[in-house]
C-alpha cells in the first residue's frame, strides 16, 4: 500500500509541473510558441502496484502467502479461493437445516483444510466464522433421513460413501407433514423393541436408547436430536 500512495503522489506532481510549464510557456513573449501536451501519468491499481516495491499487502494475499509458508496442502486455485467457497455455500446451506452438518458431512475438510478454515474465516468472511469454528469442533446439528442406523454410545461422524451409519442414543424428532412413516428400534439381534406406522402426524418423537442395536426409519423426513 505504501508503494500505491508513493506512485500516486508522484504522479499528481507530473501533471502538476507539465500543466504549470505549458501555462508559463503559453504566457510568454512569443506568441507563436505552442504549449508542450501535458503528461498523464497512470494511477490505477494495476499500475501502483507493478510500480511499488512488491506485491500489495491485502487481507487475500497475505493470507494466501501465509497458508503457502505454512505448507497446508489444497486443492483450490488459492486457500482464499477455498474460503470464499465455503462462505457462500453456507446461506443456501442454512435454508435446508444446520450448514455445520453440511460441512463436516458433505465437504469433509481434511485436516489442512480445517487449519485453513480456522485461519481464514474470520478474516475473510467473518458472518460464517462461528458457524464453521463450532462445526470444525464438531458442535452442530446431526440430521438422520431414511435408513437403517447403528446404536453407538459415541457415535462417528457420518460418512455418505459407508453403508454403515451410526447414530446415538438419546431423543429425535421429526415435524411437517407426515404422511406413511414409519419407524422402528431394534435389539442387536434384530427383534423388535418398539415401532409405529403412522399414516398421517405432524411431529413424532423417539427416544433411542443405548442398549438398543439399530433405529430404523422409511418416510418420516428428517429426525434432529432434541436438546
């Protein structure tokens, strides 16, 4: 930034001194005497910043540059081209249900791209920082859809490429409308613990426990644990 200025200012006195010249020449005794064309000198950013003393220190490229010197490995063009991703995907995220469940589910972060999001979000989209700090320590709401879950006292984070997904104990509830859902928690060994066909509802609420073996649900939405 400190070459942009330098540039400017230099430039603001070229066509200073150039206008003044030819105001002096064209007063003088020579009436034939032509006023030389005034220099203009470019003040863009594009020329400010070839003209300084290196590359302009901005909140994008000295985060690039310090995600570089890190080593943290990447796939975008850039890490802020990575952050910026991420930042707008999160509203359109946010109106189907929990975007921190989005992220850690569906995007899967490695664990440089977790530094990169850390680091890079309060910087450069500072609205989503929360959201993603939360969801990166693993805090946020866990949806559960058609399929059939294993019981866990401490559960793994899904993963959509398993056939095996896990959920654990506590209550879940699914609200809208309602129509042939049907769901069922098992033991272990596959019998029935209790279940429900329910031909039209507007909110059911289960209570899985830890001793159960599998919850099943078919057509009864999205559950969310109640806290």
């Amino acid at each position: 930034m400190r070459a942009m200025r330098r540039v400017g200012a230099l430039a603001a006195g070229v066509v200073a001194v150039a206008l003044v010249a030819g105001c002096s020449q064209g007063d003088g005794d020579g009436g034939d005497a032509k006023a030389p064309e005034p220099t203009v000198t470019s003040t863009s950013p594009e020329a400010s910043a070839s003209a300084g003393d290196g590359d302009p220190h901005t909140p994008v490229s000295d985060f690039n540059r310090m995600v570089d010197e890190k080593g943290w490995e990447y796939e975008y063009e850039t890490p802020a081209a990575y952050v910026a991703d991420i930042c707008e995907s999160l509203p359109d995220q946010a109106k189907y249900g929990d975007p921190g469940e989005w992220l850690m589910v569906n995007q899967k972060p490695s664990a440089d791209e977790k530094k990169i999001l850390l680091a890079g979000m309060p910087k450069l989209c500072p609205k989503w920082a929360g959201t993603v700090k939360r969801a990166l320590a693993g805090d946020y709401t866990r949806t559960y859809s058609d399929g059939t879950y294993v019981v866990k006292a401490h559960p793994k984070e899904r993963d959509l490429d398993s056939d095996v997904q896990e959920i654990g104990p506590g209550s879940y509830r699914t609200s809208g409308d309602l129509a042939d859902c049907y769901w069922e928690r098992t033991t272990k060994s596959g019998e029935t613990i209790a279940n429900q066909f329910a031909t039209s509802a507007q909110s059911i609420t289960v209570t899985v426990a830890v001793s159960d073996g599998q919850f099943t649900t078919r057509d009864c939405g999205t559950w969310r644990q109640v806290k």
